[in-house]
C-alpha cells in the first residue's frame, strides 16, 4: 500500500515522536518530533527532518553542527503515533557532544553516567 | 547523585515518552508512557509499569497477557524529558502478537510488513 504521511496520528498540537536509532550498532540515539511535512521531508531527502518545538521551525538535524542522521529506514508502530528511524549517524547524536543523548542510568537508586562528551 | 522522578520533565498531562529495547537483540519493541509514580514503580518493582493513556490507569506491562518487560536498565535522556528502558521482554511486546510494535517500513513510498505475528 502506498503510504501517506498524513494518515499517521499526531496529537493535538500535530507532532508524533521519534526514535532515531543506529542502523548498525542499534543504539538508541534520541527522541524528537516530526509533524506531517518532517515526515514527507525527511523521506523525501533522506536527511532525517524533526520540527523543534522550541524553535517552531524545521530541524534538519546536523544542519548546523555537521551531525547529520542519514536515513536508513523508516518504520512507524502499530497505533500509528511513533516512528523509529534507522539512521547513519554521523558524529555525536546529543548536544552535549555525546554519542547517544541517553548517557545517564538510574542503578540502586543512583545515577550514573554512561558515557562522556567525544571531542 | 540520588534520583528522583519527580525532578524529570514531564508534559502538561504529567507525562513523558518511555522508549523499551530489549536488552539482548536491541530491538526497538514499542514506546509508551509514563508518570512520576509509573516510574517509581518500574524501579521499585524491576516490574516496567506503564500510565495507560486510554485507561487512565496504571499498567503493569503483561499482567494479563503474560508478556511482561522486567527492568534490566532504565536511562533517561538529556533533556531529562524521555526515558529509556532495557528490558527482558518474555513473549511478544506488541498487542498484535509481534515481537515489535515497529514492524512497518516505508520503503519507496510503500508500506512493508516485517514481521508477522507469532503465535
């Protein structure tokens, strides 16, 4: 069936999340949005394209810092509210210059902090 | 430094997304959501329990179905407005029987099936 970005369910203020996760090493990189366009953007570059909610604008990520996600694969969840994007990720996926944006475990109570900022 | 759930961020309804990956394959199975008190209750527990948006109740992920997630990591992202969630997945994550609520790609602009329910 031919898809359609638009038939995916939004919420109220038209935005569903994202899961960006490294096609080869599988880790979960990050969580952001994409409104309908983002969706048909990003599929249609293959640039993966959120829509930043603090900025209300269009977020081609690592645009400005270099640390594109290349899209590998786009799949969405069978409510049809949440996709997972593989992608090539180029450079740290975090602003804090870490690899992955989920460095911080809670283990007995305690966090911990899995990785440090690369350079 | 001690953790609390009540200092994550969470949206005007007192929620926030929760990314499970099974701990072993690193798939990505589903995402759902959580309150300050669901998430307490995962880490007290070792139990993933859930805030069920259409049963306005908690959810004990697999109490009736049997396809429980016991907590093998729980991270959370820089933003502190998302969490991650290793688990040990027994049975299938997804309501539909399949091993992963991501089981439709968009390829070419068509809608491919990936996995197919298991029994």
């Amino acid at each position: 069936m031919t898809f359609d970005a638009k038939k995916l369910r939004y919420n109220d203020q038209g935005l569903l999340p994202v899961i960006a996760q490294d096609h080869d090493s599988l880790e979960v990189l990050m969580l952001a949005w994409m409104n309908a366009e983002a969706v048909e953007r990003t599929l249609e570059t293959g640039k993966v394209t959120y829509w930043s909610r603090s900025r209300q604008s269009f977020w081609i990520k690592g645009e400005t810092s270099g640390h594109t996600q290349k899209l590998i694969d786009l799949r969405y969840d069978c409510d049809q509210d949440c996709i997972l994007v593989l992608v090539e990720q180029i450079g740290a996926a975090c602003h804090t210059m870490r690899r992955s944006c989920f460095y911080t475990a809670v283990r007995d109570g305690e966090e911990i902090e899995l990785m440090k900022p690369e350079h």
